[in-house]
C-alpha cells in the first residue's frame, strides 16, 4: 500500500551509504531524493509521515477522508456463464489451510536472510520475483517479465544497472480471446521506519504478501477449471511503495492495447489481517474504485452479487469507496480502466500500527487471519471467474433475472 508520507520520511532518515550487492543507488543518488523529498514537502505540508495519504490515524479509514458508504446495487454486475455450483466449487481448494500455507511460502520467496525484505533493489525482491514466475509457470500459465523504466523515484534507490521487474502469468481464453481480465497484486514490501530500509527487515506479511498469496491461489483455482471465455492476466507489479511504479507502466502499456482490451482489473493489497477481536471493523472488507470511470461500477456490483450469492462461505459484510486512492487499482482507472481494489476493512489501524515496518509480520495478525485471507481470496478468484467468462449475451444480472420472471409468467 503505498503511502506518499514515505517521500517525506525520507529527510528524517539517516542513508545508508554503502551498497547491498551491488543493486542500491550510491549516495549521490539518495541525496537528489532528499532534495525532490524536501520539495514534495511543500506539497503534502508539515504534518506527520501518514497525515499525507493512506497510512494515518488522523485521517484513516471510517474518516470523512475514506467516504465509504453502503453499497447500493446499480443492476451493473455482469452475468455469469459459469452456473453457481462451478462457482462455488471454484474455492473449494481454497481454505485457510492453504492460505497459511502459501502466505508463509511468500514470506519465505525473498530468502531467509538475517535482513527479510522485498524492498525494490534488495536481493530478496529480485528472489521473488523469480519464484513468482516459477509458481505461475507450474500451474500452467503462460509467463514473462518485464523491466521497468526507470523513473526518478526507482532511480533514488537503485543502481541504473539493476533490473526491476514487473512478472506477468496468462491463461488464454477462449472466443473472447482479444479481451483480458486483470488480477493484480504489487510484490514489492518497504519499512520506512527504519533507519536504513536497505539492510533493515521489511517482512511485508500483510502489506502486500496477502496480496501476492490471493492472487496465487486464485490463479492456481482458475487455471484448474474450464477455459475462461477472456485471457486472464495475473500482474505482480513492482515498485508500488515507491509510487505505483509497476502498476502505472503496465496500466499505460494495457491502455494502448498491449495486452489486449482490459475489460477489468481486479487488485488485492491488504487482505488478511480482519481487524481486532471485538471490533465492528472485523471480517468485512472495502470494495474501492473511481465511481466516475466508466465501468467500475460494474465492477463493484458484480463482486457485491457474489458476495451475497456466497454469503455463508464469505465476509460479514463490505462497504464501497467510490473514491479511490493509494494502490495498484488507482493506475487503471487513471488510464480509463475499470479497477476494484480489494482491501481489509481496518486496514489503516494495521498500516498506522505496524505498516511500513518490522513488525508488519505474522506475530501482529492477530487470530482468525488465515481464515479471513482465505474468504477474502475465494471472493476476489469468482468474482474474476465471473467477469472472465460472462454470458454469451454479456449481460447483467439484473437483465437475467427479469428474463427468468418473464418466463415464470408465461
């Protein structure tokens, strides 16, 4: 999740000026970022690190800020091909089981060093990027990476010479093979509270190892069920900490058609930790988008019209945004694509707490987390199933059921 108060955090943070095999920026790098961090300053104001964006007690989720509401159904979500029983079968394999299993999996893909991070730059990030495409080429899919272009915030952080990779999976479609879904999650972790993020534990296990453990295990149940009518693209994008970096260059790339025409893009950051015991926040979720981007409200309705038809096998409840900030989704829907991010309730009392640290870790998610990860993956993975193959006519839900009442009558 990324957070503009890391810009200026960067002025109070003494750098380190040695290099960690060779893939961090030299000191005078580092000092031109804290001359941009100094004139960012004057933008975002004088006020603390989290005060800037997502990240802050003052301005947290459930504030005037976050304008969460109750969803209200706009009869947009789109029908399904698939019938409710595949649907449902679809997360059978998916349980908290296999949610803890594949998010320690996650945590462990950066290596098992004294220093755990997937920080863009250090070695862990380029070891799992690597085991991400191991994983996406072993159930079936289609793989590659990309590089990115490096942009002044990567520059400030790593070498010109290092490589910072997007990884991609594909599962083709079938007659509606020149469109795409997207589902997407960034891989990259930060701890901005340290002294030294390039030789400190950034262990990221919520931020976004949640992310990376959903779409995976989502991947892995899709590309075990039939053929989707649309190709589905599963997108790891790097460098969101430090910007949106990945998501943004694959965003413009997929807007211009390189992946063929996005219908969609679904994105999971923050998924797994449900809140504290007691708490009205726990088990339910937040369904975020731009309201004024054509087509995300359907988004939004179809994965509300699963959740309700899933209901005993999902979260207690959600609430939508319909003014987005803060993640991957946000890249799409600046580019004119339709994106929902999905995301934990009380995600900003984990992030002010423990976010963007040391301590964002298994010891602080609490009890009950393998189990909401895995409601939460089980959600995401039909609602892409649904957007992945929609009826033959594509139409919504609310057009089917008026058809059925019309032959009720009859």
């Amino acid at each position: 999740m990324f957070s503009s108060g890391a810009v200026a955090l960067a002025i109070a943070m003494v750098l380190c000026t040695s290099a960690v095999d060779g893939s961090y920026a030299s000191s005078e790098a580092h000092q031109a970022s804290l001359a941009r961090a100094r004139r960012t300053q004057h933008k975002v104001g004088s006020s603390s690190i989290h005060a800037a964006l997502r990240g802050t007690s003052n301005q947290g989720r459930g504030q005037p800020d976050e304008e969460v509401e109750a969803w209200k159904d706009g009869h947009l979500a789109l029908a399904s091909a698939m019938t409710q029983s595949q649907l449902s079968l679809m997360g059978a394999n998916i349980t908290k089981e296999a949610y803890d299993a594949k998010l320690h999996e996650v945590f462990n893909s950066g290596g098992t060093g004294a220093h755990k991070s997937r920080f863009v730059g250090a070695p862990g990030n380029a070891m799992a990027a690597s085991w991400i495409q191991k994983q996406l080429q072993d159930i079936g899919c289609d793989t590659w990476t990309e590089d990115l272009v490096h942009t002044p915030d990567l520059a400030s952080y790593v070498l010109d010479s290092a490589v910072v990779k997007n990884v991609i999976g594909k599962i083709t479609g079938t007659d509606l093979s020149s469109e795409a879904i997207v589902m997407g999650a960034h891989f990259d972790s930060v701890n901005w509270k340290a002294m030294d993020f390039g030789a400190t534990d950034a262990p990221g296990v919520d931020d976004n190892g949640s992310g990376m453990a959903a779409v995976l295990l989502a991947a892995k149940a899709l590309a075990a069920g039939s053929k989707p009518r649309r190709p589905l693209i599963f997108a790891f994008v790097n460098g969101e900490e430090l910007g949106l970096v990945g998501s943004e260059q694959f965003a413009k790339k997929a807007a211009t058609g390189t992946y063929g025409d996005v219908k969609g893009a679904i994105i999971l950051d923050e998924v797994a930790w449900p809140a504290k015991q007691g708490s009205s926040l726990r088990n339910k979720a937040i369904f975020e988008t731009k309201g004024n981007v054509n087509g995300a409200m359907a988004l939004v309705d179809t994965m509300a019209h699963v959740f309700k038809t899933n209901f005993a096998d999902n979260l207690d409840d959600f609430v939508v945004n319909k003014h987005g900030f803060g993640s991957d989704h946000i890249s799409f829907l600046d580019h004119g694509i339709p994106a929902l991010l999905l995301i934990e309730r009380d995600d900003m009392y984990h992030a002010d707490t423990w976010g963007h640290s040391s301590k964002d870790d298994f010891a602080h998610m609490g009890q009950g987390w393998s189990e909401y990860g895995a409601r939460m993956t089980r959600l995401a993975a039909r609602t892409v199933a649904t957007l992945a193959s929609p009826t033959t006519e594509a139409t919504t839900v609310s057009q089917v059921n008026q058809h059925l009442q019309q032959k009720a009558s009859l």
